[in-house]
C-alpha cells in the first residue's frame, strides 16, 4: 500500500470513529423528546396559571365596571333633575324680572 492509501484508510478510521450509531441517534432522539415534554408540561402549567390570573383579573374588572355602569345611571337621573330645576329656576327669575346669574 502507498502512501495516499494509507492516509485515506486512516481518514476512514478517524471518520468511522467519529460517526454515530444508530442506538446514539435513537438515545440523542429520546432524550430530546423527554426534555421537550417536560418544557411543555412546565409552560402548559405556567399558562394555566397566567390564565388564572388573568381571569380573576378580568372578574374584578367586570364587577367594578358594573359598578361603574350603576352609578353613571344615576348620575345621569340627577343630570336631567338639575336641568329640569335650572329650567324652573330660570322660568321663575324672568317672571320676577331677576338677572340670570346661572351660566349654561
């Protein structure tokens, strides 16, 4: 053998060396896969747990805008009132021939 073929058969050796199996490939593969579900196990209960927050959150939102939503109500009752007696108050100065000193 010459030289070349030595180094090629040496090349060969070192890259046949090197080379993985197909029970490396098989180990490397489950591995993976149970690295993966675990991370997906642990975002599954990290999600379960934002939407739980998130969820409450949402709850405590929705009672105070209905709060909210009752008092603006109300508030609008009084808004028609105060007009109703501006409108009186109003009608009883120019029949008293008072100046109106209430801005509109």
């Amino acid at each position: 053998m010459d030289n070349n073929n030595a180094e090629i058969i040496e090349t060969l050796g070192v890259i046949l060396a090197k080379m993985a199996t197909k029970e490396d490939v098989e180990s490397l593969r489950a591995g993976l896969r149970s690295e993966m579900q675990d991370g997906f196990a642990g975002l599954r209960a990290e999600m379960r747990e934002g939407l739980v927050d998130i969820r409450s959150e949402i709850k405590e939102i929705r009672g105070r805008l209905d709060g909210l939503e009752s008092a603006v109500k109300n508030i609008s009752g009084y808004a028609k009132e105060i007009d109703h007696i501006i409108e009186r108050v109003s009608a009883i100065e120019q029949h008293l021939g008072l100046r109106q000193n209430i801005a509109a």
